[in-house]
C-alpha cells in the first residue's frame, strides 16, 4: 500500500468527491472533505471514525478559507493533497443567460478552486511538497453550445492550473488538471443551474445537445469509483501529469478538438507568419 497521505477535498456530499473520498479511505489515506451542512458534515465523518472528517465550507466564502484551512493544519494534520472539486454546471444560450449566473459560475468553479490553493500553498511551500489536483472537464478543452459560461470556467481553471504547475514545481509541489468526460454523477440532473430559454433562432442549435444531455443523464459510460481509483493513482505517481483525462468519450474529443486545431492553424498559417517584421 502506498504510503498514508491527508486529502483535503472540497464538495464530499456526491458525485467525484464522494467517490474519491470513500476509495482514498479504502486504501487508508485520511480525508477532510468540505460539506454545507452539519447533517452532511455528519454523513460524511460515519464513514470512518479515525480517517474521515468534515468540514462546513462554501467555497465562495473566501474570507473563511484560511482559517479553516490552518485549523485543519493543526487539528488534523499536514495537508499533503488538496483537491479542489467543487463546483456545478450552468446550462444556456450565451445571449440569453444573465452576468450574474457567469459570476456565479466563476466564483465556484475558479474563484473558490483560487482560494483554496492559496490558502494551502504556503503550507506546502513550507515543507516542500504536495499536490494539488483541480477537477476540471473535459469542458476545459473542447466546447458545445449551450454550456459556454461552464466552459469558460473550466478553460480557466486549466490555464491557471498549468501555469500553477511551472510555478510551484521547483518548490516540490506537483498541480494535475483532472479533466472527466461524461460520468455518472449529478452533473447534468440535480446539481446543473439552467437559464430559461426565450430566443427562438437558437433552437435549433440548442435543443438537440439539451436533449442529448437530458437522455444520457444517469446512463452515462463513466464510473465515478474509476476515476477515483484513477485520480489516486496520479496521486502516487512519482511524476504525476499535469493534465489528465479521464474516460474514452473526452480523450476522443479532445483528441479531435486538437486536430482540428493543428488542421486551422495550418490553413491560416502564411496569415499568420505574415504579421512578422
């Protein structure tokens, strides 16, 4: 077995945290997962009477971050992982849906992955090492109408993932982008916010991707256990990626995506040369 890490791991209530919390218990890692309630905060800590505790966090209350995580320092122990994987999916037309759902957005899904690095950094940077792992998507690599706003998130919390990584790699300190395709979690049923619609010329465009979604919920080919399992492993790794896919369904796309990328960029390629000198 490998050796007994402490895994600080925001949302544990469902979906990818529940799953990697529970498997990283399995194995006898210690977790501190973050929760919105007591009753959840009490859910969770009977899983395991010496390796599971809570903690009740929004991730949008930035003022609060540092003190919790400088309690959990020093009642629990040295965070040797964090892995931010809070967050939700916001579904609609870009036209149509309001700035406050894309602030919304960005203050879960990038401004509370933000505060929570920083809050931990200056642990890690002490001891020379850690890791952080930032549950991304698929959707931080390609896109699809209907979820721009989400993937404007996920396209940032990749780059600032990436950049994180040159940063703080010569500190001892790994940042792996944990970027999922389809699973079965409550991604797209209970935990997506979705805009009413109201412009007609995007039905088209729209509807068949939101019936997609809607069909497939529930159904979907991904094991969230698996990419716990997966995400441990990149864990233990001795060089643990900076970016990670996870599922057949996103390494297909992307691939695609990328392809597709080369075949542009090729195309504009004496355009693009041309700006020189």
């Amino acid at each position: 077995m490998q050796s007994s890490k402490t895994l600080l791991i925001t949302g544990v209530s469902s979906g990818f945290g529940r799953a990697l919390a529970q498997e990283a218990l399995a194995i006898g890692h210690k977790v501190v997962g973050t929760v919105r309630s007591s009753q959840a905060k009490h859910d969770f800590e009977s899983l395991s009477a010496r390796g599971a505790f809570a903690r009740v966090l929004d991730v949008t209350d930035f003022d609060a971050i540092d003190g919790v995580v400088s309690e959990i320092e020093t009642s629990v122990g040295p965070i040797d992982v964090l892995v931010n994987n809070a967050g939700y999916g916001h579904e609609g037309i870009m036209e149509e849906s309001p700035l406050s759902e894309l602030r919304r957005q960005f203050d879960v899904n990038v401004f509370g992955a933000v505060a929570m690095m920083k809050a931990v950094l200056p642990f890690m940077r002490t001891r020379r090492r850690g890791h952080i792992l930032n549950i991304t998507s698929m959707g931080g690599f390609i896109t699809m109408p209907g979820i721009a706003y989400y993937c404007g998130s996920k396209f940032a919390l990749e780059g600032i993932s990436e950049a994180l990584s040159k940063e703080v790699k010569p500190l001892g300190i790994a940042v792996t982008a944990v970027a999922p395709g389809s699973f079965r979690t409550d991604w797209a049923g209970r935990s997506m916010t979705r805009t009413p619609r109201s412009v007609p010329d995007y039905d088209d465009v729209f509807d068949p991707v939101r019936e997609a979604r809607e069909e497939k919920s529930g159904k979907q080919l991904g094991d969230p256990r698996k990419a716990a399992r997966a995400m441990l492993a990149a864990i233990a790794a001795d060089r643990p990626p900076v970016h990670l896919l996870l599922g057949s369904d996103a390494l297909e796309l992307v691939r695609g995506k990328l392809s597709a990328l080369e075949d542009e960029i090729r195309g504009w390629e004496t355009v693009t040369v041309s700006t020189d000198g």
